[in-house]
C-alpha cells in the first residue's frame, strides 16, 4: 500500500489534493476522480492501485475514529514523503464526520430494507364490538421504510404486552450490535 501511496508523488501537489478528494467523493457516492484526470502523469494500472490504496487508508483511519494527531501518526508509518502526508491528513481531517457518516450508511443499508424514519402515537380504546366497555391503551407505530429505492410506510398497533415484547427485542438486538463494536 506504502509504495502505490508514493505514487501521489507523481502527481503535482494541487493535483495530489484534488485526486485524495476525489477518492473520498466517490467513498461518499459523489462523482469522484476519473483516470482521465490523471492520464498524463499515471497509467491506468497505476491509477487503480492508487486510487484503491487511498480508499484502504481513507476508510481504515476514518473507522477508528481517530484524532488529528493520532492521524498524523498513523499515516507517518506509511513510509511516504512527508508532504503526501501531510495532504493526506490535510484531506482526511477537513471530510473526516463526511466520511463517516458515509461509511455508517453504508453499514447500515446491508439489508434491501432500511427504516428512515418512524412516528408513533397513542390511543385509548374505549370498547369494542364484544366488550362495552375496555379501557386499553394502543401505540399505533408508522415506520418510514426505504425499500430498494421506493418509500414505503408500513403502521402497526401494539398492546402493552406487545409494545412491551418489542422493546425487550430491540434491547437485546441493540446488546448484539454493542458486542460487535468490541
């Protein structure tokens, strides 16, 4: 990875800016840089390398959630000339909550299915076509869907042994996902 990062060192340091940029447009599903931006000074099997090289980096430093020193550390080890660091970190820094928020979308939308949204309220059954007279609480629960690309609202209404029922689900999901991150 080092010695496909050095070879920004082709690239004049306005370009080297433009095409770490670039790189981290396309991480963020933006139109990023095109090898034909970069022609005159790579080949295009340089181009791929680096252009992969830049993206490992990018999202390995993003993941850890790391501060700017940290960074500079980090990409210090890389065994590349210290100005391709520097606009490395530069690059990285000034994008870094883009490019994790990028990065957690795209963990989040492992499923054909994401919920964008949700509404919920209450309300107050009062009786029913068998009972006169019943006096139960509901939760009427909207999920805003976002369904290979089409909104989709999906409504449920839960009893409170129901609602009950689900919360405890959605502890015990969110104590796996918890677990995962360590």
């Amino acid at each position: 990875m080092a010695v496909d990062l050095q070879l920004l060192g082709k690239l004049a340091e306005g370009d080297t800016k433009k095409f770490i940029h670039g790189v981290i447009d396309s991480i963020c599903e933006k139109e990023g840089t095109r090898f034909d931006e970069c022609a005159k000074k790579l080949t295009l099997p340089e181009y791929s390398r680096l252009k992969s090289s830049v993206v490992e980096i990018v999202k390995r430093v993003s993941r850890e959630g790391m501060d700017k020193k940290k960074l500079s550390e980090t990409v210090s080890k890389l065994d590349i000339q210290q100005e391709i660091g520097l606009v490395i970190v530069e690059c990285i820094w000034v994008r870094r909550d883009e490019i994790r928020g990028q990065l957690v979308r795209d963990a989040s939308s492992l499923s054909h299915c994401n919920l964008v949204d949700y509404d919920w309220k209450t309300k107050m059954v009062l009786a029913s076509d068998k009972l006169g007279s019943m006096q139960e609480p509901l939760l009427s629960l909207d999920l805003h869907l976002n369904e290979a690309g089409e909104k989709k609202t999906e409504n449920i209404e839960l009893s409170r042994d129901e609602l009950t029922q689900l919360i405890a689900s959605l502890e015990a999901a969110n104590k796996v996902v918890l677990q995962l991150r360590t």
